[in-house]
C-alpha cells in the first residue's frame, strides 16, 4: 500500500475517532495524547469515520438498520410504531462570498446549522438519522427528499407520529403519517371545542414524546451539541453517532455504565 505508514495500529485510531465524537476533543489535544503529529489524528479519523458511518443502527444482535426503507420494513414486520421528528446542529457560518451562504441559516432557530430527521421506536430506542441538509430546508420537503411519502404509502401499515412541522403529509400516506390536529375554529372558539382540541393535542404529543428523548440522547454526544469543523464532514458525524447510541442505550437500560 502507498502513502504515509499509520503510526497507530486501528485500535488506538479507533478511539481517536471515537473521544472527539463524545467529547468534541481537538485533534491537537489526540495528538498530545497519543504523541503523534497531529496530521496523524486527522488522517486516522478520516479513515475510520466513514466506517462508522456505514454502520447503521442495530436493534438486535442480527438485524442492523441503513436506510429509511429497511426501517420503515422493520417497523411493518415487527407491528411497531415509528416516531419521526427533525432536529438541527449549530455549525459555523460559511464564508463571505459563497452562493450558498443563505441555505444554512434556520428558518426557525436563525441560526447556521444543518438538519436530519430522526427516526426512533415507541420506546425512544435510534432505529435511523438521515444524512445532513442545509438548515433552510423545510421538515416537510426533507421528508419528501428522503424518499418518506413513498416508503409509507406503498410500504407496510406502519403509523408515524410527527409535530406540525409535518402536516400534509397524512393526506399523501393514507393517515400514516400522524400529526396534531387542526384547529377547525381560529377565531372565538366555543369552550368545548377548546377542551376537545387541547386533550387531542396533548394525547399527540405523549405519543412522540419519546423520539425528543432519543435526540436528547444524541446531543449529549458534544460533536452534535455544535460543531466547529468542516460542515462536509457532518452526514459522516451524524451517522456515526446514530450508529454507535444505540450500544449505549442498549447498555444503559442493562444498568451498565458507559
């Protein structure tokens, strides 16, 4: 093989890659660490990180999920409920000058960042996080990108709950898609109807409460709180981790410490 020969054998490149994905480490920080250059942790770290990307998240010993289509067979085969929700992660402004400047600011959070949707079990349990888009795309049209209406409409009976930021696309997925209810009065609504809306709205969101839960779990790990490297790097970010919590949680609900 040509190129530069590795100076750390794969598993202490391993948990190079690992430390800054828990802990948003620097690479100078590693490579005091491991006493190597710090062109030697970079390097490391581009290897192995896609790796773990590739991954998917495993839900049992022999099934390991890739795609939104795997699970949404997953979820219809096994008769659960799959909750679905988008979340963003902060990451640093493009330069002055680029064409894309604009399509990272949040139209909710007005902030630069990248969005993915979540993809988790009645239980909160990871079952998918799609790769990185711009901040400025819309749940909705994310969803549709991603191949979701088509997977639900002609996929297994399998029911999502979603927030409002999803609402139309029940009508494209035969109810399969969940989201809150509409308000059918706006202006001067009778009391009873207030008391009805407010009782449906609150059993919808109990119902997909868990999968805020799941992306809690995934802020913990600090290279999603914010990130302050390259914004190409962020889909391989993303997946890894959504590869590696569910080892974590499965460990953790075991009473095993991580």
């Amino acid at each position: 093989m040509s190129g530069a020969k590795y100076k750390l054998v794969f598993v202490d490149r391993l948990l190079a890659t690992l430390v800054p994905l828990r802990h948003a480490t620097t690479h100078d920080v590693l490579a005091c660490w491991f006493g190597v250059d710090r062109s030697t942790i970079t390097r490391a770290i581009g290897d192995v990180r896609p790796l773990l990307a590739e991954r998917g998240c495993t839900v049992a010993p022999d099934i390991r999920l890739r795609t939104l289509a795997e699970v949404i067979d997953h979820l219809g085969a096994s008769g659960q409920t799959g909750i679905i929700d988008g979340t963003e992660v902060r990451v640093r402004r493009p330069a002055v000058g680029r064409q894309d400047r604009e399509k990272f600011i949040s139209g909710k959070n007005k902030r630069n960042a990248v969005k993915s949707m979540v993809v988790t079990d009645a239980e909160g349990r990871l079952l998918f996080r799609s790769p990185a888009e711009p901040a400025s795309c819309a749940d909705i049209t994310h969803a549709r990108k991603l191949g979701l209406v088509k997977l639900l409409a002609d996929g297994p009976a399998v029911e999502t709950p979603a927030d409002a930021g999803y609402q139309g696309l029940g009508a494209q997925t035969g109810g399969r898609e969940v989201t809150p209810p509409h308000r059918k009065f706006k202006k001067n609504p009778p009391e009873w109807y207030e008391e009805i809306h407010e009782r449906q709205r609150k059993a919808h969101s109990s119902r997909r409460i868990r999968v805020e839960h799941g992306i809690g779990h995934l802020k913990n790990w600090r290279s999603l709180a914010r990130h302050h490297g390259r914004r190409e790097h962020m889909s391989d970010i993303i997946q890894a981790v959504a590869g590696l919590l569910p080892h974590q949680q499965a460990a953790t609900a075991s009473g095993t410490r991580t």
